[in-house]
C-alpha cells in the first residue's frame, strides 16, 4: 500500500477482511461481489487510505484512484500506453478496438476525423429526436403508473439515440447488440471474444453494406473513408471495423447507468426532484453533478513502458495500470463534499469523461441527450419513486451497470 496522508489510522489487513471480505489495499479485484454491493466504500477506503492498491487477480494489475494522480497517468500516454488494452488479463485472442486500444499518433489521426460527428454544434440538432423518443417510450408504459426502468426505458433510450442519430444501424437490432456488447464486457474473460465477435461480425456487414450505399455524411461514411496513417498507408479494412465497434460499446453500454441512477436519486428525492420540475433551467448544474456522482466507467487501463512512481509506488516496465475514474470523481482533495450529490453545486471537476487525449469522444452527446431526457420526464412523470418492496440491482466490473429499477407513481 503506497503511503497514506490522512491523520486517521489506516484499516489492518484484517479489519479490511472482516469489512469487504478481502484486504482491498494489497488484494483488490473489481470483478469482486462484495466491490459490486459495497463500491461506494470500497472507492472512499481507497482514496482516504490507499492511493494506489494492488490486484493479485491474474497478471495482477495497480489500482490508482486519487484525482491528480489518475490525471497525471491518463495525460501522460508516453509513460502510461494505452495499446495492450483498457482491461487487464486480456485474452490472447481479444481483438483491438481502435482508437480506444492505441496511441498517438494513430489515435491522434481517428479522432481528428470522428470528433466534428460529435461536437456540440452537431450534437444539439438532436435534442428534439431525443426528446421525441423520450415521449414514445413513455407512452408505452405512462398508463400503467409503473415501469421496470432499465428494461422498459433506460437500456432503450441510449441507443436509439446514438443509432438514430450518429450511426444509422437498425433500430430492431439494438436489442441484440446491446446484450451482445453487454456480455462482452461482463462475462468470464475466457467467453467474451464469443460475443465481441457477434458484435463485431455484424458491424463489419453493416459497414460493407454501407459502402454500397450513397453517402450520408455521418460518422459511418468517414469511418469508411478510413485515414492515412503517419508511414503513409492506408487503414486497413479490420481497423475501419474495429473503430465502428469501439464507437458503438461507447455510445450503448455508458449512458443508461447514468440515467438510471439519476432517476432513482430523484425518485429517494422528493425536493431535488421537485425543483428540477419547475426550474428546468437548472437541469445542465444537475446533469454534470449526476455525471461526476454515477460514472459508468469504473476504470480504465494502462501499461507502463517504463519504471515510474506514482504516489510513492514504484512500477516496473510492463505493469498494468488501472486508474479509478470513479473514484478520482469523488476525491475529497478536488471536490468538497464529495461523496454527497449536490444538484446546486457549482460545476465540480471530474473524471467521468476521462482526461487527455482519449477523453470520452462522446461526452457531448451523453450531456445533451441525459439533460434532455430529466427534462422530458418530468413533464410527463413528475411524481414518482421506488417502487416499495424493490431495491435496485447492479452489475460491476471495468464498467458499472444497474440492471434493475422498479419505478411507481
């Protein structure tokens, strides 16, 4: 365990068993149970006691999660590479998902090109298809006074959202992609190249046949029309590919667990939710705190190409990094209160969206279509809560997902 600087005194080894049922300083897991039903815990031990812990899982793996820190190693991609992968013990056999899975100047050129589909000017034009999504989605349920909201709603939302409007893919083929994505990044590491390559043999047919097609002007053209690499060459077909799929994880398997979780805040609420309602104005305060509060992804991966320190841990050459976007988010050292969710906060910095040249390609269209939605709901359902009886349910691994919430009004 690197040093700590707080004045408490640090748990033993044992008090850390006997609360999370593993010494979480020096053998953490994130695909561990007890990390799913206690993260909140887990993350604030963490940052008031142990500013990088260490993973035996696997190759074993460092787990950094204080804000200056976990900026320092996403700016730094020279020390901290992200071309072995964002998720440790990767399989032999997974395939690369570019530009996630690389580094400049590669990743440099792919974002050069995707980054205007989704710049804010862009991304506003799809604010009233977002909300006239919202409203048919409701409609299918406004009459029951109850939903299940992932099910009925939350997993749903995102991705005609981001497949309406940024990829053109079928809509009817959501539902498959979505599990199929899903269980890609949930499943045991040995099962999940059988459903990457689900997503990515259809994706590499959607593509093919989009080139057949007259232009559109969207993101699946330029991906198509594929980039010019330093050396000269072209990018072959399976890197087009790769970028589609690494867009399409991105744009479906992120958003709902923020939607989510915002709603259920507002339903345990009464008074922010209330206060939403009649000042919609303050919807975009509440969105980014939502965001900074409930990220999605719990943490990302680096590998060191050379010996460095960081935060008094010496790592070698080769070791695999994860920094702790979640739990940087809530660093009492950047935030004031941090672990309270505060809509009226002034805008608080965080890491949700990431930092440095792979930050979220995307986070401009997560802002509009979260704030959006919030907005739209409220018109429509302004009372609601957890249904009595019900609790939510999650799922926690590199990425954090609730699969379950039952709402009644």
């Amino acid at each position: 365990m690197a040093g700590s600087t707080e004045t408490d005194r640090a748990p033993t080894p044992s008090e850390l068993k006997a609360r999370f049922g593993r010494d979480i300083f020096n053998d953490f897991d994130f695909n561990d149970p007890r990390f799913n039903d206690q993260i909140d815990e887990v993350l604030e031990t963490h940052l008031a006691h142990c500013p990088v812990a260490r993973s035996n899982d696997g190759h074993g793996y460092w787990w950094v999660s204080r804000s200056d820190d976990v900026r320092r190693i996403a700016q730094d991609w020279r020390t901290f590479s992200n071309a072995n992968g964002y998720a440790p013990n990767r399989p032999a056999d997974l395939r690369y998902l570019y530009p996630e899975e690389c580094d400049p100047p590669m990743q440099t050129i792919w974002r050069k090109v995707l980054n205007p589909h989704l710049s804010p000017q862009v991304v506003a034009h799809y604010q009233q298809a977002i909300a006239n999504d919202t409203h048919a989605l409701i409609d299918r349920f406004i009459g029951k006074g109850e939903c299940e909201f992932i099910s009925e709603f939350g997993g749903i939302l995102p991705g005609w959202a981001f497949f309406k409007n940024v990829l053109g893919v079928p809509i009817e083929d959501l539902p498959m992609l979505v599990r199929n994505a899903e269980m890609a990044n949930f499943a045991p590491s040995e099962e999940r190249q059988i459903y990457m390559d689900k997503v990515w043999d259809y994706l590499d047919v959607y593509l093919a046949e989009r080139v057949n097609q007259p232009p559109r002007g969207d993101m699946v053209d330029t991906i198509a029309r594929g980039v010019t690499y330093e050396d000269g060459s072209e990018a072959p077909w399976e890197h087009k590919v790769s970028v589609l799929v690494d867009i399409t994880f991105g744009g479906i398997n992120t958003t709902t667990y923020v939607l989510a979780s915002a709603i259920k805040h507002m339903a345990e609420h009464p008074e922010d939710r209330r206060f939403l309602a009649t000042h919609p104005d303050e919807m975009p305060r509440a969105v980014e705190e939502y965001i900074r509060m409930f990220p999605p992804i719990v943490g990302m991966g680096r590998s060191c190409t050379r010996d460095v320190e960081v935060a008094g841990t010496q790592m070698k050459a080769g070791d695999y990094v994860m920094i702790a976007y979640s739990a940087a988010s809530r660093d009492p050292r950047a935030v004031e209160n941090a672990s309270v969710v505060d809509i009226h906060r002034e805008p608080a910095p965080h890491n949700t969206f990431g930092a440095g040249p792979h930050r979220c390609i995307g986070s401009n269209l997560a802002r509009l279509e979260i704030a959006t939605v919030l907005q739209e709901w409220l018109k429509r359902i302004p009372e609601f809560s957890v249904k009595p009886g019900s609790k939510p349910e999650y799922i926690t691994g590199f990425l954090r997902g609730m699969t379950k919430l039952e709402i009644l009004w």
